[in-house]
C-alpha cells in the first residue's frame, strides 16, 4: 500500500502541461495552452491546460481534473495505477506500508483466483475446439446461429461436458487448491462442477482479465435455469460487470455512443457485423456501477431491447439510474418480436444501421409520448402519468437539459409549461429534505476519517439539481472564495481567508439550502481543525470526483482577455483577475449577506416554537433569544446598506 506522503510527491511533482503533451499537441493561447481534446472527436480546439493551476478542461466534452485524472482516463488506469505511471515518469520512488498478514493473504487470494480463472477459461475453450462433446454440441450451436470461429475465439467460448466432476478432478491434478475453486464457484460443496452440459461465455473486467463465467444449459429440461452464473467473489461483482466492455470501450470512447442490449450472443452478433461499441448488462438489471463504467468512456447510451412490452419495460427499469448520471439515453425497440442477435443476421450491417438511423429516439421524449397516448381518454390515469414524467424530469442534474425536457413534454401534454415547472422543483425539494442532512453533517464533524466518510456518502451532487434560491447563490459564491482564496492570508495576520469565513459561518451552516455546499464547508472546517492547510490544489485532487469538477469550473473560463477589446471596441472588463484576488470587503459582504439571510430562518424557526407552544417553560427563553438574533440581523441589515451604498 502506498504511503500518502509518496502520493502527495507524486500529486505535487507532476506537471499538467507536461503529461498533457505527450497525448497532445498544446499550443500557447495567452496564459493557457490549447489543443484538440483526446477523450471526443473535434475540429476546433476545445481542451485548454492551465499550466499555473496544474488542472485541464476541455469545453467541448466537460472532462476535467489534474495530472492523475488526466492519466487516468486517458490510460483508463485505477489511482493507485496512475501514481505509479507518473512515479516512474519523475523518478520518484514510492514509500510502501508494510503489508499486514491478513493483507498479503488477501493479496494472494485474489492473484491465485485471477490464476485459476485463466485456467478454467483455457479448460473450457479447449472442450468447445477439441472434444467430441463439444464439437457436436457447442460448436454446433453457434454455427447454426451464424457465429464464424474468429468471433468465438474472441470472446473466448467454451464448454462444459455433462461430466460430474471432470473439471474439478482435473483442476486438483494439475494442484490448483480446492478450497479456491468452491470460492470462485467452480465447483460446489460437494466437490462437483458447477457448470455441467452449458457453453460456457467468459466474463471479463474492463482490462480483460477473466473474473467469472456464465454458462447457457444446452437441452430442454425445464426445471434446471437456462442461465447461471459464477457467484461473487472478491474479483467478481455482478453489479459492476458489463459483458463485451474490454472489447468495446476503445470505440466506445471513439463514438461517443454504448450500444446497450440485453443478451451475451447480441454483443457478440453486433460485433461481429462490425458494431464494436456494444455491451450487455450480464443478465442483471442495470445498476449504479454499470452507469459508472459506462460513464467513464461515453455519455451517451443506446438502449437496443425486444421491441415488446417486455423489452420496453426492461428498458425503463434503469433508465431513471442512466438520467439521475447525466447521461444523454436514447432507445431503438427491435421489430418483429426479434431480439438485436436474430435482426441483424436477417438484415445484416446496412439494414441495421438504416434501423438505427430512422428509429433511435430520445428515451424520456418516448417516454413522456408512450405515457401520452396510454392516458388520453383517462383523467386519473392522465394525472399519475404526468406524475411520473415530472418525477423522470426533477433525476435530471443539468438544469439546462432539464428546462428542455420540461419544455418538450409540456408540448406534448399541452399542459402549460409553469405547472410542470412548479410540480419538478416540488419534487426536488421533497427529495433534498429526505437526504437526512442533519444526521450527515453531524457525522462528519465527529468523524477523524472525513474523506472515506465524504466518499461514502457519495457527496452526492445536490448543488444543481434545481434552479438555484438567492440563499444558495451565496452559498455557492461563499465556497467559491474557499477554493480560489481559502489560503490567502486575512489582513495581513497569521489566519487565512478560510478562517476568517469558518469563524464567521458555522452557527449558520445547519441552515444552509444546499447540503452539498455545507459539506464542503463542514470539510474545511474539520481540516483546519487538523491545523492542515486548505488550497486549490487540495479541492482540485480531492477524492470525491464532483468536488474537482467544481473547483475545476471555478477556477477555468473558456475565453481570454484580450487588449483589443478596449483599443477597438472600448470595452473594458471590472476586473481582469484571474479570480483568487479578492478584496477583503467582498468576502466580508458575501458573509453579511448569508448570514442576515439566514437569521431571517433562525427567526422564523423560533417563530414557529413560540406559536406552537406558547405555554412551554421555555418560551420566555425562546422571545429573548428572538430579539437578540433580530438586534444583530438589523446591525447586519445596516451594515450591508452601508457597504452597498
């Protein structure tokens, strides 16, 4: 395991334009350099490096970060892979705990798991090519279906005999450990095959390593499963495997589009017809981690399912997942009853693609149509439907995609736009109030291990999920002098500008709107109660990816100044700064006006306790604390009049 001290050496050493170039031609452009982004296709120069705050962003595609995003998803490498990448580029050598004993036999556990999947993979692939069983069985199975032998031996196919045990048996003679091979589920406590008369399709990760198996029953006895899996393990996970993806991410990434079906002979029919940018959710309905890996190498999702109602209903189970991501979804239900495996063998390349390019639709425009017609002629039935659009509608993050959909489906019910409005930023509420942020925000303070704390509770991204009220604007503007200036000093003494704020905000920050921002803030002030500093590149190389993509938007704008525009045009920017310069009187007014706002909801708060409990004991307590929070509101008011004036 990599001591932080080494990752911080790394983090510190790496230099953005440096790496970048290795990948891409930058060109100088004022105090940045630009060049083509390598994560989508462009003409026109979208990817800006900022060589002062060590950080990309490309504003075509939005992909953003530091010296180890950028190698991360340019490599497609984990963290912990990036660090040694760039370890080795500077020369730095890494320091490494030692491993504990349970550590290195979970270290071993999981290099003999990835050796014995090898094998068996290789011992079921042998069966399919070289004995009678499989030859007459499984070979024959995919010729009828039209599989060439290039296209099996690519997503390397194999067999299992209807034998009891002869993979076990074999597997022990050549000394692989028993105990192992009923983990991985190869074999079952009564030491017999798991897989028994199946072909049997590999499952990779994304790398290509193999982690696990699904076998398909050949015969028709009813009572045992068409499909079975390998059961999870520690290099298994069904949630978060995709079949087809070590295939098909490079053109995915290329395409900017993931074919989504249902079925392991779809991946393969599509990409045997030369459709590479295909994947299969591995019989599972689609989970959080799935969208996550797809998320990593496109945006946008074709959903390829059976045109019937089952099909439709298979592909809406995740679409609210796919949406709640930012994703953008589009669907294409296969005619005919057929499945994408037995379309494209009837209509080959041409057709298929001449299918996808007049019946691909937006998936939430279906939707909201589809739910149209259902309801036309039902009131009741009409209201629950619009319901659902609007709660489909509120998943959406990006309020500019969101406002179009709202407008598009308010065509589409001739409802008036406003009321679709009002019922989306209803349920977004009601969804924030049940995140239980109290609860959270005390956790984090209380908690010494803040940022695993902050990686499992996501972080979730709450800042813009709906239109943002004056309070959040403060809020927002609050964290964003504590990214760009939390380290400058305050007046010229031994405190920062993070200070300063910390001191100022945390009687208010139970108040906040935005659970996201009091995160943050709850995050400084635990990190200045370390006495450990808190500058740009802390947010910028921060574990939670949205804090980064935050800092990164802050700090980055995609034009620059240019001096032509006072000589020629006479026009002339306030301020030319590069967004860290602020003066003290700006913070100290964002500050007074966050905090008169709120003590307007301290004092409503304590409205409310004295009406609904006029004869308490404690009321009397209650108006004195009232009027003190309206005598330093009304100082707050005259100070900020002042300011403004």
């Amino acid at each position: 395991m990599i001591q932080h001290n080494s990752v911080q050496k790394v983090i510190d050493a790496a230099r953005i334009e440096e790496i970048v170039r290795d990948y891409v031609d930058l060109k100088n452009r004022g105090s940045n350099l630009t060049g083509l982004c390598p994560f989508h296709k462009e003409k026109t120069p979208s990817f800006s490096v900022s060589p002062s705050k060590n950080i990309y962003k490309c504003f075509g595609c939005g992909k953003a970060g530091g010296a180890v995003d950028f190698i991360m998803e340019i490599e497609q490498y984990s963290f912990v892979e990036a660090i040694r990448f760039l370890a080795k580029k500077y020369q730095i050598e890494l320091e490494e705990k030692e491993l504990t004993q349970q550590d290195r036999a979970e270290e071993l556990e999981i290099q003999a798991f990835n050796i014995i999947n090898q094998w068996a993979q290789e011992y079921y692939k042998n069966k399919l090519w070289n004995s009678q069983e499989g030859k007459n069985i499984g070979l024959e199975y995919f010729k009828e279906r039209g599989f060439l032998d290039a296209t099996l031996e690519k997503f390397g196919i194999g067999f299992a005999a209807d034998t009891p045990s002869a993979f076990t048996q074999e597997s022990i003679q050549k000394g692989y450990n028993i105990d192992y091979l009923k983990k991985l589920g190869l074999t079952n406590s009564h030491e017999l095959d798991f897989f028994r008369n199946r072909i049997i399709f590999p499952l990779y990760n994304q790398t290509g390593k193999v982690i696990g198996f699904a076998g398909r029953v050949m015969g028709s006895e009813v009572k045992i499963a068409k499909y079975i899996n390998s059961p999870e393990s520690t290099v298994y996970k069904k949630s978060k495997t995709l079949f087809g993806l070590h295939l098909a991410k490079n053109e995915i990434r290329k395409q900017n589009n993931c074919y989504l079906v249902e079925g392991y002979t779809d991946v393969m029919s599509l990409n045997q017809a030369g459709i590479e940018n295909v994947v299969a959710s591995s019989g599972t309905a689609l989970t959080e981690d799935q969208i996550h890996l797809l998320k990593r190498h496109t945006h946008t999702v074709t959903i390829l399912y059976d045109g019937d109602n089952a099909g439709i209903k298979a592909a809406e189970r995740g679409i609210e997942l796919i949406v709640k991501e930012g994703l953008n979804v589009y669907v294409a239900l296969i005619p005919d009853k057929e499945d994408p495996d037995s379309f494209i063998k009837k209509h080959g390349y041409e057709g298929f693609q001449k299918f996808l390019n007049t019946e691909v639709k937006d998936f939430i425009l279906f939707k909201i149509q589809l739910l149209h017609q259902e309801s036309l002629n039902d009131p009741v039935k009409r209201s629950g439907v619009i319901q659902e659009i609007v709660q489909i509608i509120a998943k959406i993050e990006d309020t500019v995609k969101r406002s179009l959909y709202l407008q598009n489906a308010a065509k589409i019910l001739q409802l008036p736009e406003s009321t679709l409005i009002e019922s989306c930023n209803n349920y977004i509420r009601e969804n924030l109030k049940n995140k239980s942020f109290a609860e959270k925000r005390k956790t984090l303070a209380n908690d010494e291990k803040i940022i695993e704390d902050q990686k499992e509770i996501g972080f979730k991204k709450q800042n813009q999920t709906f239109l943002e009220t004056g309070d959040e604007i403060h809020e927002k503007e609050l964290v964003r002098i504590l990214m760009l200036a939390g380290n400058n000093p305050w007046k010229n003494t031994e405190f920062t500008v993070a200070h300063y704020i910390i001191e100022n905000v945390v009687d208010i920050l139970e108040y906040f709107d935005n659970p996201f921002y009091a995160m943050l803030v709850q995050d400084v002030l635990n990190k200045i109660q370390k006495n450990e500093s808190v500058n740009f590149n802390y947010f910028v190389n921060h574990p939670t990816k949205h804090v980064t993509n935050l800092a990164i938007e802050f700090s980055t704008f995609p034009y620059i100044y240019s001096e032509n525009w006072e000589s020629k045009y006479g026009i002339f920017l306030n301020k030319k700064s590069n967004g860290t310069d602020y003066i003290d009187d700006e913070i100290e007014t964002v500050i007074k006006h966050l905090k008169f706002r709120k003590f307007n909801k301290v004092i409503q708060n304590l409205d409310k306790q004295i009406s609904e409990n006029p004869n308490s004991e404690d009321v009397i307590e209650l108006i004195k604390a009232r009027e003190e929070i309206k005598k330093i509101k009304n100082k707050l008011f005259q100070e900020v009049w002042k300011i403004e004036s």
